[in-house]
C-alpha cells in the first residue's frame, strides 16, 4: 500500500471512530436516562402489593387470579432495530424451544420476531414495536387488550412474556416472566399481611377487575422499556467493538 492511500486511511479511521464515539455515547446515554425513569414502576408495584396485602386472593374466583384453563400464551418481544439480531432468535427460541411450547398461543412484538416465527411455520398475533415512550403506552394498551380477550374467550388462561431483560449495561439475558395468574406476584406474606377491619365500598371482584388490568399494562410497558434498555446497551457494546477494531486496524496502519 502506499503511502499516500495509508494516510487516506488513518484520516478516514480518525474520522470515523469519532463518528462511532458520539453514536456510542448517545446510546449510553439514552440507556441511563431511561434507566433512571424506572424508579416510578417500583413505587406504583410497592402501592399495588399493599392492597394485595389486605385482601387475600388465592380463592378468588376470578379469571386473573385463578384461571379457567391451563393453556399459555407466550408474548415475545423483539426489536427491529440495528445489533439485537442474536437476542431476537434467542427471545424467539425461549419461547417456542421451551418444553409444551406446541400448544402455546403466540404473541410477537416487533417484525423482526415475525419474520422468525413464519420461517418456523409458527402461527402467531403480531404487533409493531414502538420507538419512544408514548408508543410503549400504546402497544402496552393494546397487548393488554389482546390478552384479556383471550382470558374472556378462554383461548388461554395463563400469560408468559418472553424479553431481553438487561442485567447489567454490559450483560443482557433473555427470561421469561409469568405476566399470569396475578397469583405470582401478589400472594399475601404471613408477617406483612394486613389482619384488621377492611371496608370495601365495591364489591372485591371489581376492584381486582381494575386494579388487575392496571398492573397488566404497567408490566407491559416495563417490560418494553427493559427490551428498549437492552437495545441501547447492545449498541453501545456493538460500537464500542467496532471503534477498538478500528483503532487497532490505526496502530497497524502506523507500524
């Protein structure tokens, strides 16, 4: 090579790695904003634990509680943006890999989940992902919707949502939350349980109703905002390795 086409080189990896840098540090920083707002989820769970507290559900009759069928529906998050590729097979191979699996109902979010599942000859509900956070609010809504539905027309009684849960900035898993029976979240605890009078000015039943739904699609939105996290973090990594590539494809240019 010569000289003049290396310098060309350095020049262009010079440029570019700041380019890598400043979309590096915008994803970081996207991720901590975000990362920061999920405060407001631990109190509103920590208000909806208390009521569950003073009434013990595990007898209600009702359908989130104790439902009617045993059969699941699985919701799977995906993102159809740049560097979650690998995380995407893997929410999707969670989901339909896992034992009893073949009588799940399948609920995708995001095409590239989609596309997954159709080359997989799965039959599936699919839904758009959002990019921002009033897009979130509004695919939590309808997934919520889409979930009750099933409950009323008894296609499923349990709920599982399949998502990227990012542990760490560096380090992002795949899991699996049981978004149903609302049994798993709110059992009463013996020492915290609430044991005086309570008075009830509607009937128990349609207070669960609406506090149920309202936890539904909070969740819902929390487990987007975790998929989000973990995009912005697997970015940030991705760029984060191609500027150390390039930087040392800088030091073999200047040998």
């Amino acid at each position: 090579m010569k000289a003049r086409e290396i310098k060309e080189d350095l020049i262009f990896n010079l440029e570019f790695m700041g380019l890598l840098e400043v979309m590096k540090n915008i994803a970081i920083a996207q991720f901590r904003s975000l990362q920061a707002m999920k405060m407001r989820f631990t109190q509103f769970f920590r208000y909806m634990d208390g009521f569950f507290q003073m009434v013990d559900i595990r007898k209600a009759p009702h359908r989130f509680i104790n439902p009617k069928i045993d059969k699941n529906a699985a919701i799977l998050l995906t993102s159809d943006q740049g560097f979650m590729g690998d995380l995407n097979f893997q929410v999707v191979d969670a989901a339909i890999l896992k034992k009893g699996s073949e009588a799940d109902e399948l609920i995708v979010v995001g095409e590239s989940g989609a596309r997954y599942l159709k080359d997989h000859g799965k039959k599936f509900t699919a839904f758009q992902g959002a990019a921002d956070a009033s897009g979130r609010r509004v695919l939590a809504a309808a997934l919520k919707g889409h979930i009750i539905k099933g409950l009323d027309e008894e296609r499923f009684g349990r709920a599982t949502v399949h998502y990227p849960n990012p542990i760490s900035f560096m380090i992002q898993k795949v899991e699996a939350l049981e978004l149903l029976p609302l049994s798993a979240f709110f059992l009463p605890e013996i020492d915290r349980a609430y044991h005086g009078p309570v008075i009830m000015e509607s009937p128990v039943e349609g207070i669960i109703e609406y506090l149920a739904e309202e936890f539904i699609e909070q969740k819902l939105v929390e487990l987007l905002e975790d998929s989000k996290l973990s995009e912005f973090a697997a970015r940030a990594s991705h760029l984060e390795r191609s500027g150390q590539e390039l930087m040392d494809k800088q030091k073999y240019l200047r040998a």
